[in-house]
C-alpha cells in the first residue's frame, strides 16, 4: 500500500462532490461495496458501506483511506488482480470472481463488480465503485461438468469433491482440511479448484443490481451538488484533463513535482503532486490551471527566468536554483533546486513538462541515502513512464469506445 | 553447423564492430584489471526473500518499514535518468512511437528506426546453446564505468542495505546493473552476475535466483527481467539478463493456461493456450526459491539438450514463462517465410512476451495482430516437439505428467493466421549435437 492519506482529507473529498446527506443515503443500501478515488494519491476507499464492513469484520476507520489491494492476500489469484488493474487502467467495467480476505485472515469468495463514474460534462472518471457479492459455491459443479465433459473427461466424479471443497474451505477460513484423508494428490487437486469458484447467474445479477443502486444514488446527489455523474462515458476527456491511470500512477510519487501542459495558453499546471502542496502551502485547486509564475517574486533573479523559459522553448532540461515564495503560514521564501524536463508520450511528442523542487535547505547528505539529484531525477523518469504508457491506453480507448459503457 | 547474419544489438558504448575491437586500450575506465582499482558504486543488498510466493502478508494489518533507498522508483530510474540526460544511450527511447495494436492480444508494438543502424550483420551460430566464454569477443567487463548504475546483490538481511558509494570488489566479483545503451523501453537495464568471473551465457541456480531477486525488489508487475539464452538471440556471450519498465500487461501474461503438474516444492507448472509461442508458466511454491531452483532444473535440462529458450520473469518474481525455440535455427535452415524475415525482427523474449520492436515504419503502419502472430508462430515448437521438450523437462524435474486439468474457462478459438497448428509434423529444435564446449561463439 502506498500512501494513507489521513481519514478527513478522504472524506473531504467525498463530501465535496456531492450534497449532504449522501453518505446517509448510501448507509440506506444493503450492498456490500466500496468507492474509491483515484485522484487521492494511494487510490483509497472513501467510502465503505456497513455491508462490505460486515463482509470483511473491519471498522470503517481501518478501511477508509487503505488501498482495495489490502484486501487480498496469498491465495488470490494473480491473473484477476492483473485484470481489475488493466480494468482500472482502461477505465472499463469489470466482473470477476475474487477471493479477499476478512480481518480474521480467512479468506472468501466473491463477485467483483467495478465500474468507473465519469462526470457527465467533461468524460472524466472521478470515483469507482466495487461491488462484493459472496459466492455460494452453487455454479461451481455445473462449470466444472460441462469443462470436464469436453476435455478430461473424468471431469464429473471429480466436480462433486470440488463442489464440497470450494464450499468447506469458505467455511472454514484458512486451508484447514479436517475431514477425512484425501489422499495427497485430492487435497492438492481441491486447492488448485479453489482457485476457481465461479458466481452464479443470479449472483451476476445481484451484482449489477446493487452498482446501478449506488449509481443513481450517486448520480441524485451529484446533481444537487451541481456535477452531474454517471456510468457512462458521454463524451472524451477533454486535452486539459489527466487520465484517470495518468494520475494513479502520478499519485505513487512522493516528491514534490508539477505538469505544466505546453500545448495550453500560458503551460498552466496541470497536476500537482501532494508534496508540492505541502512545499509551496497552496492548496490543489489554487494552482491548476496557473502558471508556476505565482511562485516567484520581486527577489526572484530574472536571468533564471529567462534561462528556464529558453530551455522550454528549445525542448531542454535544464536544473536552475530559483528564490521562490511560498504560501505557508509564515509566507516564507525558499530556494528551490528546480529541474525541468520535456516528457513525452507514446507517440513521442512532448505533452508535458515537469518540474521538480528541491528545497534546497532541505538537501542533507545522509550516507544512506540516494544522492538528491538522483532522487530528483527519478521523480521524471517515474512521470515519463507514466505518461508514455498513459498515453497507450488512450489510443486503446480510441479504438474501443465501445466498451466503456456498462 | 548452423549459423544466422544479423545485427547485432549495441548494449554499449565501448561494443564496437569485434574486429576493430582490440585495437581501443584503456583509460576508459573499464572494468579489467586495469581500471577497477579505486571504482566506487552504489550498492543495494536487497532484503532475504521470504515465503514470498504463498507467504506474502495480509497488507492492512502490516506496514512494513519503509526501505532507505525505493529500489525501482529511486534508484532504477533516478540513475538510469542520469544517464539520459549525460547522454550516454544511442537514441531517446520516449521519443519513439509505440501503440497497442488493435485486437484480443493486446500487442504492443514500437517503431524503432535507431536501434540497429550503424552496425553491420554479423554472424552468429545458433546451433550451440552452451559456450564457452570468449575473453576476446566484447563482454561486460569492456563497458565503461559511468554505464554501470549500481551494484546488486541478495542480501543475508530481513532489511535492505544501501550504500551509495562503495567500492567494487574485485576479489568477489560484485553483480552489477547497467544500461543498455540500445533501450526498448524506458529504465532498459541489465544485470550482470558476478560480472568479473566472466561466466558464459547459461542459467544457473544462483544467478536466476538474484535475477528473480531483483524483479520481486522492484515491486512493481510492469517491470520485468528477461533473458535470452543463445540461439535464442542473445548476442552477448557473457552471463545477463535484461529488464525495464514498461506499464502494460504483455500478451503472454495475459494468456490463458492450463495447469499441467505441481511439484513437491508446490511449484505449479501450465502450459499456455491460445498463444502462438508453446510455453510453460511456473508459478507458486513453497518459497520463491523453489520456484527459481524448479526453473533453473528445467533450464539446465534445456541447455543440456541444447535447446534454445528464453525466460521472463514476471509478477515480482511471482509468474515466470519459460519459451522453447527455433527460430534461429529454422532461419539458418532457410525454413521461416521470406514476409516474416524481411521484417528483421527478431523474436527474443520481449518480442515473445508481446513486446514488437519493429525496425520498419511499414511495419509499424500495418502492424496487426495477425501480423504478429504470424511472426511469433515461427518461433515456437511444433506440438509435437514441445511435447517431448515438456518430457524432457518433467524428467529432469522430477515430475511426470500425471493429469491435465483445464483451468479458467477456455474459449478455442482459431489462431489468427492458423499457423501453429498446421505445421504440427516438424521436429523443430531438436537436440543437434551436444558439441564440446570448446568451439568459439560469434564467428567473424
């Protein structure tokens, strides 16, 4: 798990996107789901109904603020984690069948139901519910009959044991197996089918039930708070407006650093990472859409602004040491060790600039550490591959439109 | 004898055309004898892997302590960075274009102009998987100091260690990273294996494992090691594996797989279905360890029987697909479609796992899943002959094949092209000779 981020400033990113009484509203539901935020570094639940609380024996405080990847533990499948981070990444919908794991330790299966909400003016995802539904093992002995009967051949008097095992071991939590003794190739052979319970029709259909239930919850109270959301995708996100995987993985980067676009009348900022907030004091919607000029002042030498801005404009990287003024409390100025890097995307055209700061009081030589200038280096290097691939899913959405509708 | 002409790739700046090569002295800052004396470099020793395969702890109730030095985000790709902006790499790898090509598949495809100008073809002989190692050819030892990033090694520690300026060790032969001055994608490294005992290009238990140690100290799915065995497109007759950072699933993980065996260390071994390379995926047991020692067996049994292969190691550490081919040997045997071979690609791991590199805008313009498959299905077995390579392995692992169990729901479907299936009465990659291991690599 990446960064926690304190429970208020979760939850007050909940609230200001809709009307009061929402999370009431959304207590009202007996689902089991959770939505998360991946405009929060960390995308954290920030929000978590009493049935997913139930469901997982945790208090709403040990599940606000954590990743849903916390959550799962040793026997959860690879291949579907991949797929909820591809549908993340893709910002699709997604059903699957996943094994999570309650407080206790013991682990259970359920359906997973995701969706991105998009904010029905601008295309752009701002939240993602996931909803649990529990399996209850019934399918498992017809899939396992109708695989069986094409392929192995054997496959049905093996389905009933299967059928018992991936109801039991629910039961029982851990891989306790207190029954009879199997012989070692069975138990073996129950494990590995554990890995597969499959959800029934109607649990399928439970599961869309309860996203559509929460979406027009949400969708209600978003309109009363003046931005409309919704499940589907009305239009594309607009050239000033991030991805919803650009900034997750933006998010994992603890430096301080911004994105100015320089496509854009005057390269305004377009994302600004939590550490720069806490460096310069301003808070993130101060600064979007700015230029990084409001950090300078009337001390600030202007043959570095000018050496920055000729870099810019040749496409360079240059680093400079720059008097910047804050907006912390005490309105204190800090000399800012700033490199600045064009960063590409997949086609290889420079879409970004980013800025990383250093205060330079800041910059202790510890002996266990990376050097500064490598550390701050990293920061373009993370945002590069951030971006490159970013912009590798978009041409995806490009071609399959299509599929972002639930 | 069997050989193939190609380019070779430019892993680094001091690898100029072999016969010009002796003539460059020192004072370059090598790694020989020469030059060592005094050379410092950070070095991280990563944690003792645990469990990790099955053991890894439930995150909430766990904060682990936060590590000195983030291995990937800080150290990877803040000194590959560095690198970049010396200007040591022969092109800017983010400035060359790179899509997903349309499909099921997921196919992604670059187009890659520089990456193999300014080298003439060579020759290389693709009949022998196994070595020896040739101190006169270029290896890693030549490269110049400022191409090393940093010093690796798996650690005896429940914690990291980090030392950011230490000094290389002649006495131990120290692993090391460096770039590849030819990158396919961003943070494009190698790891390098004891690198001062000039070992040959072959796995062994010891070095797969700190490889598979350093996917799993990355953290991160989206970046992986790979390796190339020869006669599977390794150019470089020195011990290393590849690795960078690329955040997209390849295809071969994606693929669907059908669980042929476990083992007794609990390692679980599948083939792949419905892709157009036959491999095997090992994945689980005991401890990342067993899974690493179970690959390494079936490794060793592959260069035993002198059957090219490549590896990626994938998930952490948690997911790793072995890949039997023949390419180059069908190649050199003038059996691969002239369409196919006009692309020059070569199908090492990257390509593969999913990853085209093309060298032609042409290419890339009309890059298409079908096209890809069709490149990738001359790579992989026969039926027939990955059968009796999978005998081969299960013996030397000590495993029959005892059941097959169809896993995940499995949709047949016909490859794109219909290749693979239709040449299934070749004996492709089959043991040439087990010649001895004195005869000489690349030939000039």
């Amino acid at each position: 798990m990446s960064i926690t981020k304190s429970s208020e400033s979760v939850e007050e990113s909940f609230n200001a996107r809709y009307s009061l009484w929402i999370k009431e509203a959304l207590d009202e539901l007996p689902h089991s789901f959770t939505i998360t935020d991946p405009f929060i570094s960390g995308h954290p639940i920030v929000f978590a109904s009493p049935g997913f609380l139930k469901m997982t024996g945790y208090s709403r405080e040990e599940v606000i603020g954590r990743n849903g990847r916390a959550f799962q533990g040793p026997k959860t499948n690879r291949r579907s984690i991949m797929e909820i981070r591809e549908a993340i990444r893709e910002e699709r919908p997604i059903q699957v069948n996943l094994l999570n794991y309650r407080k206790s330790g013991s682990p259970f299966w359920m359906l997973f139901h995701m969706i991105p909400v998009f904010e029905k003016m601008d295309g752009k995802v701002i939240q993602f519910v996931a909803v649990q539904v529990p399996i209850s093992g019934q399918e498992h002995h017809h899939r396992k009959m109708r695989n069986g009967s094409g392929l192995s051949g054997d496959g049905s008097d093996r389905s009933e044991l299967v059928y018992g095992s991936c109801r039991r071991e629910v039961c029982l939590g851990a891989f306790v197996r207190k029954d009879r003794a199997l012989p070692v190739e069975c138990d073996e052979q129950g494990l590995e089918n554990w890995e597969h319970c499959e959800a029934s029709e109607s649990e399928k259909l439970k599961a869309v039930e309860a996203v559509n239930n929460v979406l027009s919850i949400l969708a209600r109270y978003s309109e009363l708070s003046g931005g409309l959301v919704c499940g589907k995708r009305y239009c594309l996100r607009g050239a000033d407006c991030l991805s919803s995987s650009l900034v997750i993985s933006l998010g994992r980067i603890k430096q301080s650093f911004v994105l100015t676009n320089p496509c854009l009348p005057d390269m305004p900022i377009v994302y600004a990472s939590d550490a720069f907030l806490t460096l310069t004091g301003y808070k993130r919607q101060e600064v979007l859409g700015q230029n990084c000029r409001f950090l300078t002042g009337v001390d600030t030498d202007s043959s570095v602004l000018y050496e920055m801005k000729e870099c810019i404009l040749k496409g360079q990287s240059c680093t400079v040491q720059i008097l910047n003024y804050s907006n912390r409390k005490d309105k204190s100025t800090f000399w800012n060790l700033l490199h600045i890097s064009p960063v590409r995307n997949a086609s290889g055209k420079t879409a970004y600039f980013v800025g990383v700061q250093v205060e330079a009081s800041c910059r202790n030589a510890e002996s266990e550490e990376v050097r500064p200038e490598t550390r701050q280096l990293s920061v373009v290097g993370a945002v590069r591959v951030a971006v490159r691939s970013s912009f590798m899913v978009f041409s995806i959405l490009g071609n399959m439109s299509g599929r972002c509708h639930i | 004898m069997l050989s193939i002409k190609r380019v070779p790739t430019v892993v680094s700046n001091y690898q100029k055309d072999e016969a010009a090569d002796e003539s460059v002295g020192c004072g370059r800052n090598c790694l020989g004898a020469c030059c060592i004396n005094g050379a410092r470099l950070p070095l991280y020793a990563c944690k003792k892997l645990e469990k990790s395969g099955a053991g890894e702890k439930l995150v909430i109730s766990h904060e682990a302590r936060e590590p000195p030095v983030a291995f990937l985000e800080s150290l990877v790709l803040g000194e590959w960075e560095d690198r970049f902006q010396r200007g040591l790499f022969r092109y800017d790898v983010t400035a060359c274009e790179t899509k997903v090509i349309p499909g099921k598949y997921g196919f992604v495809a670059q187009l890659n102009e520089g990456r193999h100008l300014k080298k003439r073809p060579t020759e290389f002989r693709v009949d022998k998987v196994l070595q020896s190692f040739d101190g006169n050819k270029f290896n890693f030892t030549k490269v110049g100091q400022e191409e090393l990033l940093f010093q690796f090694e798996a650690g005896e520690d429940g914690e990291v260690q980090f030392f950011p300026c230490m000094p290389l060790d002649a006495e131990n032969s120290p692993s090391v990273v460096a770039i590849n001055v030819s990158p396919i994608e961003y943070g494009h490294v190698l790891l390098i294996p004891r690198v001062l005992d000039c070992l040959p290009q072959r796995i062994d238990h010891k070095s797969l494992l700190l490889a598979v140690h350093m996917a799993a100290e990355a953290a991160n799915p989206y970046f992986r090691l790979g390796y190339n065995s020869l006669g599977a497109f390794a150019t470089i007759n020195h011990l290393h594996f590849q690795a960078y950072y690329l955040a997209m699933p390849f295809p071969l993980e994606k693929a669907l797989s059908k669980k042929m065996i476990t083992t007794v260390s609990g390692v679980k071994i599948s083939e792949l279905l419905n892709y157009p390379v036959r491999s095997l995926l090992f994945e689980g047991g005991n401890s990342m360890q067993d899974l690493s020692d179970t690959v390494s067996d079936a490794c060793v049994c592959l260069q035993n029987n002198n059957i090219p292969f490549n590896i990626l190691i994938s998930d952490c550490g948690r997911q790793i697909f072995l890949m039997p081919q023949c390419y180059a040997e069908k190649q050199a045997l003038g059996e691969v479609s002239p369409e196919v071979l006009e692309t020059q690609v070569n199908p090492a791991v990257w390509e593969i796992s999913g990853h085209m590199v093309l060298k032609r805008k042409e290419d890339y313009e009309g890059a298409s899943e079908e096209n890809a498959w069709r490149l990738l299905a001359e790579a992989s077995l026969s039926e027939e002959r990955f059968k009796e390579v999978n005998d081969l392995i299960f013996e030397a692992i000590g495993c029959s094949n005892q059941e097959e169990e169809l896993e995940g729901t499995i949709v047949h479907q016909q490859s794109p092209s219909g290749s693979v299936n239709q040449k299934s009465n070749r004996t492709h990659g089959g043991p040439i000779t087990n010649g001895t291991a004195s005869e000489c690599l690349v030939l000039q």
